[in-house]
C-alpha cells in the first residue's frame, strides 16, 4: 500500500512544492501549532495529545489503545513529538496490542 502511494508521489512530486514552501516558512518550534498551520491534525487530535502521559522513564509519551493504521493513529502520535522540548526529547508510541 505504502509502495503504491510512494509511487504515486513521486509522479506528482510538483504539486507538492506549496506544502514544502509553506514548512519552510515555519518559524515556531511548536511542533503542534506546526501541524495545525499546515492542517495535518485537527484541534481534537492536540486536545487528545495534551492528556498523554510521559511514561515512566521520561523518554516517551504513550497514546492510549493499540496502533490501528489509519490517520486517527498518526495525528495523535506526530503532535506527541510536542510534548518533549529541544533538549529533551519525548518519542510517541503506541502498542500493537493491549497489553
């Protein structure tokens, strides 16, 4: 699936040349106010990221539930790279399954 789709980016690689220019123009570290700008997430997506909690070792912030494919998924675990700061970086994860 993800082959397909690379493909079919690659083909219309032009069209992608305003999004690219408009990351560029960032000028926040806000890593969810990044996201928002470039309407990657929805304001319920960084609601539900701002409830994530810092797992016990202070090394990642864990989404709730098992990893479903899907955008749902991805736009709680891409704004949960916000919750860590430039010198202190927190990778968000989620389990394949309940443990």
């Amino acid at each position: 699936m993800f082959d397909v789709r690379w493909e079919q980016w690659l083909d219309a690689a032009e069209s992608w040349i305003p999004f690219f220019e408009s990351v560029a123009a960032l000028k926040d570290f806000d890593v969810a106010n990044a996201l928002k700008t470039l309407s990657l997430v929805e304001s319920s997506d960084l609601d539900a990221v701002g409830k994530l909690k810092v797992n016990a070792g202070g090394k990642g912030v864990r989404a709730p539930g098992p990893f479903e494919p899907g955008n749902k998924s991805v736009a709680l675990l891409a704004p949960g790279f916000g919750r860590g700061a430039k010198s202190g970086l927190l990778v968000p994860y989620s389990p394949l399954r309940e443990a």
